[in-house]
C-alpha cells in the first residue's frame, strides 16, 4: 500500500490555538501538521459517529408497529436459539472403537 499524498495548504489560526500545537508538537517530537492531522481525523471520526447514532435513531423511530413487533420476535427467538449454543465447552470426546473389516 501507498502512503497518502500530502497536500500543502495555507491555513489561519488564532494565535493561542497555534500555541497549544506548537505545545503539542514539541512534547511529542512532531510537526504542527501532524498534530492538526490527529486533531482533523478525531473530529471527522467523531462527526461520522454522530451521524450514524442519528441516522440509527430515525431508522428505529421511523419503524412501524408490525415492524417493532417483527423485531422483538426476531429477537426473542434468536435470544432462545443463542442460550442453547455451547460456545466456551470444549467438544467431549469421541471413543474410537477398533475397525473392524
């Protein structure tokens, strides 16, 4: 795999804001850009996580009654089918018995 091509843009910042970077990329023996990078990257993952919980809502809000009840029943069952899985027990052993031919 290839690394991302970097881009070089111009950016203006308050001066306090470039301070606590600076901060950071001294303590962490890095760059400003990588320091902006993180930041960037953790609020472009937290604003995708933000809309998925809201897209998530306005799925199960938007439901209808047959579905919510469609729901719980596909539920209850798979809840009754997992409880009767042996998932952690090692399998018993099997006795072999001689061949015979």
């Amino acid at each position: 795999m290839t690394a991302a091509r970097k881009v070089k843009i111009s950016v203006s910042l308050d001066a306090a804001l470039l301070g606590v970077v600076d901060r950071l990329a001294q303590n962490e023996g890095t760059s400003r850009s990588a320091v902006m990078e993180r930041w960037l990257k953790q609020v472009s993952r937290r604003t995708q996580l933000l809309r998925l919980e809201e897209e998530t809502a306005a799925y199960y809000e938007a439901l209808t009654v047959a579905e919510i009840e469609e729901d719980a029943s596909l539920s209850a069952a798979s809840s009754h089918a997992a409880r009767k899985l042996v998932v952690d027990e090692p399998s018993p052993r099997r006795v072999r018995r001689p061949h015979r031919g």
